[in-house]
C-alpha cells in the first residue's frame, strides 16, 4: 500500500499523527492526579471532524474511552485515538475494548500498547476479534514519554525517580559551611513546590535534615487545602495522594523536635532506615507518627534498590504503588540514586551566583563514576527561566 504523503518513519498518516498529538495533549492533564493510573487521552473522529474527546481526570474515576464515548451521542462509524491500549479486564471500571465495541466504533488507533500483565495486548486482540481495525505505534515517541513513569513502574516495580537540585552557577549546592539557604530565587522555588505536588513523595537523607531541618511541604495557595476529616493534609494535586515526606538514614535518626518529626501526624513522613538502628529507636519514631520501614541491607546503592521496589508496591504504608519520587538531596543521597542507575530525571536550577572552594560540595556524592564512557546518557526535555535562575529538565 502506498505511504501517505507526509505519514512518519513507520507509515502512519499525517492525520492520524495530528489526532494522536491531540488525544496526548489530553492525556497530560491527568498527570499527577491519575497515579497510580497512567494518564491517557481519547480524541473520537468521524469525517475528518472531532466529535468527541476526554481524558483520564483522577484515580478511580472514569477511562479515557468512556469521557470521549460520554461527550458524543453517536460514535458508530468514528476512529478512536487513545494514548494507551483499551483495557480488557475489570479493574476499578468496566473493559474500555467492550465499551468502545458496544458504541460500534470502526477503527482504534493507538499510541503505546499497555504492558501491564492483566492488558498486555488483551485490549487489541478483543478489539480485533470484533472486526475493528487496530493500528499501534502512532506518535509512539512521544506517548512513551508521556508514559515513562507508568511504564518504568510497570516493567520494573520501581517509580521514576525526579532529582531535584539547586545548584550555583559553578556547581555548588551549598557553601563549604553547608549553607544553601537560598540559592535559587522565590519564582525557582515556587516551580519546586509545584513539583512536589505533582510527586507521591519527597526524599531528603539525614545530613539535609541536620543542615536545614526542612518541612517539605507544598508551599502553594491552591495546594494548601484545608484539612481531611481525619486530620491529615492533603497537600499534592490528588486528594487520594497525598504527598509524603520520605528521609532516608543508614546510622543517625531525625531530632524528635525537628519540624518533619513534629508534624508527622498531619503530614505523612516515612523513613528509609538501615539495618543497624534499633528497634528503640524506631519505636521512638513510630510513637511520634513517623512510618518506618527497615532495609535488610546498609549497602547505600542496595538501600535506594530495596527501598524503591517497596515504594512502587502496594505494600507500603499508603497501600498504593507510587509513581513518581522526587529526590532532593543531599549529594551523599543523590549520589547513591546515581550508582544505583536510577535517576531517570533531572531537574537542575541554576543560580546566576558562584560559591568556589573545594570544599563546597557538587549536586552528586559518592562513589562518582571513574570514565566518562560509564555516565548515564540523559536527553535535554525542557529549559525555563525564572528571572535570573534557569531550569534544565534533562531525561534518560
Ligand atoms: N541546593 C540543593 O538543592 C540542596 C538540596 C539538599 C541539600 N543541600 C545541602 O546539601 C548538604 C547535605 O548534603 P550531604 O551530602 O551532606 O547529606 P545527605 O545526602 O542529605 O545525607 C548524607 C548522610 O546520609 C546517609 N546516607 C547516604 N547515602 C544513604 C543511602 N543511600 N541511604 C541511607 N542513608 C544514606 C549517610 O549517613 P549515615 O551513613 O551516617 O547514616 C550520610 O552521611 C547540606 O548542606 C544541605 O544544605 C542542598
């Protein structure tokens, strides 16, 4: 069959990709209050027109599928583009495959197909079965990014893992003093909290507690809700999430008076721990509300292994995998996620101020790498400034 005219590298059409790019565009909007969920998009067409559209809007409510099939009267005939593969099994809602069977639509086009074991090419095979034509792979690059987060957690147990840093403009997170109170500006800082509160968790390691003794809260007007009916805070963009404040220590414990141990029962503060702290001194901590969960292993890169494969379980203290873990230092921490290969995004703000010395420490600890050929090769995704402070967000 002949290419279309302007279709992509694997044959799939101009439209299709436009209509893809849009049902994508949708999808975004959903991130950071689907998750566990990935966040899908559905764009209904019929006749070169859109007659119907929606997105995955919180977790637990409503496909795609079914807000794009509820926004039109009639979908027979129409093609489907939908970000991620139709479901086939009963999870919280019913199998979007039957659904969009049920409205009689012609053709599905989708972006990613869906790796999650109970989907897994389920969605496609029912449809087909059907009679309705099934393409894959449209805009796949982009879909994939949209993604990454959903399918890391699918395909390994472990969340996409966001480090954090502010850092001088020769590459300094703190002074030789450990001060790095402020280094970036308030308008930096304000896209900091509006990253926590697209994040499940927040973690710092002990020498950060020490040095800045930090809330690590959402510090933004629409996320400073007021409190739940059980006392907790609901500070992340999804109720059903509320962000939690996760330190992670191999020896010394937080100071029972610092401000994450005293405001542990409003908002959710667990704790990586070493193999080595007592159990008194866990109770000490559990009494005050802090979760604690203990690492079998003190090795720094083993922890970071062990304590993600936790997290992205349901069987940490939320009862909900977690998707997205922003680390935010300090370098001892940050670097036992580099060593671990698992940073997989970086969100570097810059200040236009330098720091100097030798002694002043870099955004990434121990152990480092010994030859350029072993660094982890990341692909630039955005730059944004923030009047005299800049953003670079770098991927795998
Ligand atoms: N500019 C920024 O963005 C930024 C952000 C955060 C912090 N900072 C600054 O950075 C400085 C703190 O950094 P830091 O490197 O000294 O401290 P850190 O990374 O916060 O904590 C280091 C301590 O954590 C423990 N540790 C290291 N790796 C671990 C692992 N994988 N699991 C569990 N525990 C682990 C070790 O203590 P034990 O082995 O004794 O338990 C280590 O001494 C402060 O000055 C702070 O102000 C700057």
């Amino acid at each position: 069959m002949p290419k279309h005219r302007d279709a992509d590298a694997d044959g799939h059409s101009a439209d299709d990709i436009r209509w893809m790019t849009e049902a994508l565009e949708l999808a975004s909007h959903g991130r950071g209050k689907v998750e566990p969920n990935p966040p899908v998009g559905c764009v209904l067409v019929r006749d070169s027109v859109c007659i119907g559209k929606g997105f995955h809007q919180r977790f637990g409510g409503p496909h795609a599928e079914v807000e794009a099939l509820s926004d039109c009267a009639d979908a027979a005939g129409a093609t489907a583009y939908v970000t991620l593969e139709p479901c086939c099994h009963h999870g919280k809602t019913p199998p979007c495959a039957d659904a969009l069977i049920r409205a009689g639509v012609a053709r599905v086009i989708v972006s990613v197909v869906d790796p999650f074991e109970q989907v897994d090419g389920g969605g496609i095979k029912r449809l087909r079965a059907a009679g309705i034509e099934v393409i894959t792979g449209v805009a796949k690059q982009a879909g994939e990014e949209l993604l990454a987060a959903y399918l890391k957690r699918v395909r390994t147990g472990m969340p996409w893992v966001i480090a954090k840093w502010a850092m001088s403009l020769d590459g300094r997170i703190a002074t030789k003093t450990g001060e790095s109170k402020w280094i970036t500006g308030p308008a930096a800082r304000n896209a900091v909290h509006e990253l926590r509160a697209s994040a499940d968790a927040i973690a710092v390691c002990m020498g950060s507690v020490v040095a800045d003794n930090p809330l690590l809260t959402v510090r933004l007007p629409e996320f400073v809700r007021a409190q739940t009916d059980d006392g907790k805070t609901t500070n992340s963009a999804s109720e059903s999430r509320p962000l939690v404040r996760l330190v992670y220590s191999r020896r010394r414990l937080p100071d029972l008076n610092s401000q994450l141990v005293q405001t542990a029962s409003e908002t959710p503060t667990w704790l990586v721990a070493g193999p080595e702290i007592s159990n008194a001194d866990l109770a000490k901590l559990a009494d005050h509300d802090v979760e604690t969960w203990q690492c079998e292993s003190a090795d720094p890169v083993e922890m970071i292994r062990q304590s993600l494969l936790w997290l992205g379980s349901n069987d940490n203290p939320r009862g909900l995998a977690m998707t997205h873990l922003m680390v935010e230092g300090g370098s001892q921490l940050l670097g036992s996620f580099a060593a671990a290969g698992q940073i997989d995004e970086v969100h570097a703000f810059i200040a236009g101020k330098c720091i100097g010395g030798s002694l002043a420490p870099g955004p990434l600890g121990d152990p480092g790498i010994e030859n350029l050929a072993d660094a982890t090769p990341l692909r630039i995704s955005r730059m944004d400034s923030f009047n005299n402070d800049v953003r670079l967000i770098y991927r795998r």
